[in-house]
C-alpha cells in the first residue's frame, strides 16, 4: 500500500514522452511488460465520443485514448509534442508554424496530413458546430497547409500561449473524410490516431478499447485493451476495485480516500491541481458593490476548517485568487486568516453594523457546493455574516442562478493557462462572465500578457493582474482539490495530469501472471 504525490519524477515522465530528455525510461527498476487488458472504473456515463464536444469526466480518458492533438498538456502543465514534432512564432506572435510527423495513419490506416489539421480547426471554429475548443481559438484567422507535414496558422491578435490552445482537450484531430460526413456518427464512432482504437462502446456499461498497433511511438501502447467500466454506485465501484476486480478507480471521492490508498495492494494518487469552489458575489447588486463587503466575507472564511472537513485534508488553502499554484506565472498569495471580529468591524465600516442577512444559493451537484454553504454559514456566523442556504436541484440552479443570481456557489475546473482561467470568467468580455466586475486596467494586463512573448516581461504582467485580482476580491476562493485516483500495485505509470484531461495510458503496463 502507498501513497504517491505528484513529483519531479511525473514531470521528467511528461518531458521524455516529448522527446525531451533522451534516455529516460517510464519504468521503476524493470522494463514495461507488454499485454494484458486494464479495467478502469467510473461513475458518470460516457455519453458521447464526440471528440469536438464532450465534457464528461469518463470521457475525457476515453479521447486521450483515442484521438491525439498538435499538441498535449503533460504532467508539467506544459505543452508537449503530440501530432506536432515542434512549433516556431514569429517575432509578435500572430503566426505559428506546426511541422508534424511522418507516417502516422489514422486507425482505418488513411494517412494523416496537414489537410486533417486544417478541417479540424475549420469545423472547431465553424460556429454552427458544437465545439468546446473554439473559445480558446477565437483569435485563429486562417489555418493554411503549407505542404503535406507544416501547418501555419495566423492569427489576429497576438497569442503567445497558442500551443496551449492547440492542446485542449477538445482539439485533438479528425480527418477530413469523417468531417465531410455525417458529423452525428462522432457520437458513437471514432477514427483517431490515438494509441487505442475503439472496439465496444455501450454507454451504460461498458466502454472498450485496443492496442493502435500503428501507434507513432514504436512499441506502445503496452497494454492489449483498455476497458471503461460503469459503476454509478459508489458503494460497488469501491467493492469491486479493493476485490481485485477492476484496476484503476478513475477518480476517488475525498471521504473514501483514506481507506482505499491504505488498502492492501492499492497505490493512492493526490495530485496537487486547480479545481475550486468560488462564492459569486455580483459587484452591481447590493451589498456586493462594496468591496469591502466582499472582503469581510473573505476573513470570515476558516479555509483550513474548509480543506479538513470538506476535502478530508485532499487540498490546500487559496486565498482569493482563481488562479492555481501550478500554472505558468502564478505569484504567491498571502494567507487570509479566519478573523470574524475584523470581518465584523470592516462589515460595520460598510454600513452594517448589526451583521448582514444574505440567501446563498448552491446547487445539489457536486455535493461540495452545498458542503461549502454550510461550513461557511458556520464560519461566518461570528462575523457577523446570517447565511440562509438554499440547496436546489442543479437543473434549476443552471435555469434560474447560474450567471443570474446574485451570491451563489460557483465550481470550476483547472485550465492551463493564467490567459485561459482570466478569460474564461474575469475579464470583461470573459466567456462566463458570472460577477459583473469590470476592470479596464485588469482587461488591459490580460491582453497584454497574451500578446507578450518574453517570459519576463509576462511573469510582470501576470503578477500586476493578480495583484489586482486580489485587492479587488471578485471572488471568494477557499481551496484547491487535490485530483484522487488509485490504481493496484501491479498496474505501472498509471497517473493523471493535473488538468485531469490527459492520461498517457500508452506508457501504463501490467506486471503479467
């Protein structure tokens, strides 16, 4: 039994599947064992295998299987070569040029070519199409074969982080043929160049997937077969997996962590990454308008209480900023301690000497939303701060608070870069744009920072924006969750990168009775 953290050693993985550091092995002490069929089980149904749109946690697996991008985000949190063997910019960054590699075939064996790449971005950026990836490429102009293996994109604005971009999740590459077909087979077909092919998909039992054996790393993937389970009963997923029955828990809940990374036979995995719960207070609404308001809730937050009970200790503190420890340019941010009787002064300072009565809204799902409004209404109670929790199904929630109400519990995934998390909610034409504040010298920071290529001159813009994040408080952040998954002993290099969208499944192996 063990537990593992993500190390140096997850990062030096990352870096020598891109080529980067010449001789270094996958294995601890042994070579990867070829054969054998992994059982990985989930909870939550894979619904489509539609690369362009789906958002599942189960499915997110099943396309790093399958499919392969220009680029992959590696256990570094850096871009790495996928489709794409290396990228040059120019000068201000408005072109990139992608040289890809020689001889992949997809899995039907038609040959790969930049005419792939260029539908696949033409179809991502088509608005009539359902994409996920499209908000990360707003700023790609054209996308243009140059010859059968350089792609050049243009774009147009400045966008140092494009192979970022090029990396989501929901840009990995289909070919043309199956793009000019109908595009409504994606859902239950796939033709990618990934190191696994499809070979059973039902979406309510079973999953499975085989070996690529034309894969573009020679030897791999080890594995014969990989098998998605079904488990929506976490009481049987867990039975099954400490029976021996499966061999990897996708993802284990906070609650159970403990007993199963300390079973017999099992490796437990706490990945430090970006997932957080966030309070929406909307700045053109009463008493949010007042930051200091908005700050005094802040410090009547106890986060290590928060990170205990709710993430059973599976997490870390955040101070108010949105921006996870991991990524790229990310500054320290000073620690707010719980402190009700300073919140009641600021709060008295804001006009409300007697405390303040406010509704926070949570959805039932995940459950740590409503976990979250309940601990903080026991937290805040002392300064002064009479929370009325109101739980409502996720369904309502979405229909009548969701970027609507005005003090709620948001909850949202890490994303790779400072630029992708800033314009995904904060900036002022962000895609979610969920609290109303508006900061044009914010606005300004960000734009700068994408067009920048020097990574000095970033780090500066970067820190300016955060600092304003900070002094502004747009958000209340009370922690990050750690990523939990757990594999058995005899199941090597399994791990999730901490964006939790990207796997390596073909550097995992069994040791073979």
């Amino acid at each position: 039994m063990s537990h593992f953290t993500l190390t140096r050693r997850h990062v030096l993985m990352g870096m020598a599947a891109a080529g980067a550091i010449p001789g270094a092995s996958f294995a601890q002490g042994s070579e990867p064992v070829p054969g054998g069929t992994l059982k990985v089980s989930h909870s939550t149904r894979i619904a489509t295998l539609n690369v362009l749109s789906n958002s599942g946690p189960a499915e997110y697996p099943c396309m790093d299987m399958l499919y392969s991008g220009l680029t992959r985000m590696g256990f570094d949190n850096q871009p790495q070569p996928d489709l794409a063997t290396e990228w040059t910019a120019n000068d201000d960054a408005t072109e990139f040029t992608f040289s890809l590699r020689e001889g992949v075939t997809f899995h039907d064996g038609t040959p790969f070519t930049a005419d792939d790449v260029v539908a696949t971005y033409e179809t991502i950026l088509n608005p009539d199409v359902p994409s996920a990836a499209r908000s990360v490429l707003t700023m790609v102009e054209s996308v243009k074969a140059v010859d059968d293996l350089t792609v050049k994109f243009t774009l147009a604005a400045p966008f140092a982080d494009l192979p970022y971009s090029t990396a989501h999740a929901n840009a990995r590459i289909l070919s043309r043929a199956a793009l000019e077909d109908d595009i409504s087979k994606l859902d239950t077909t796939a033709n990618g160049t990934g190191p696994f092919k499809l070979d059973t998909y039902d979406s309510a039992r079973m999953v499975r997937l085989v070996k690529n054996e034309n894969y573009y790393k020679p030897g791999q993937p080890y594995l014969d077969a990989v098998e998605m389970m079904l488990f929506p009963d976490l009481a049987a997923e867990t039975a099954n997996f400490l029976s021996g029955e499966t061999d990897v828990m996708l993802t284990v809940q906070q609650a159970d962590y403990e007993r199963i990374a300390s079973s017999s036979g099992i490796e437990g995995q706490q990945i430090g990454a970006g997932r957080y719960v966030c309070v929406v207070m909307r700045q053109d609404q009463e008493p949010w308008n007042d930051v200091r308001v908005r700050k005094a809730l802040g410090m009547a937050i106890d986060r290590q209480l928060m990170v205990d009970i709710i993430l059973e200790g599976l997490g870390r503190p955040a101070y108010d900023s949105i921006v996870a420890p991991e990524l790229e340019f990310a500054t320290d941010k000073p620690e707010i301690a719980y402190d009700p009787e300073g919140a009641r002064a600021l709060l008295a300072e804001a006009g409300y000497p007697d405390g303040l009565d406010v509704t926070l809204i949570a959805s039932d799902r995940p459950a740590i939303r409503a976990q979250a409004a309940i601990v903080m209404q026991q937290t805040a109670a002392a300064a002064g701060f009479n929370l009325e929790i109101r739980t409502m199904p996720h369904d309502t929630y979405l229909a009548e608070e969701w970027m609507q109400g005005d003090f709620y519990i948001g909850y949202w995934g890490m994303q790779p870069t400072i630029d992708a998390t800033y314009n995904l909610l904060l900036t002022s034409d962000a895609s979610y744009q969920d609290t109303e504040w508006k900061n044009e010298e914010f606005d300004s920071l960000i734009q700068q920072g994408r067009s920048t290529a020097n990574p000095e001159e970033r780090a500066e813009i970067y820190a300016q924006a955060q600092a304003l994040e900070l002094e502004d408080k747009p958000y209340i952040v009370p922690f990050f969750e750690d990523v939990l998954t757990a594999s058995r002993e005899n199941v090597h290099e399994w791990s999730v990168a901490p964006i939790s969208r990207f796997y390596f499944v073909e550097d995992v192996w069994m040791d073979q009775a």
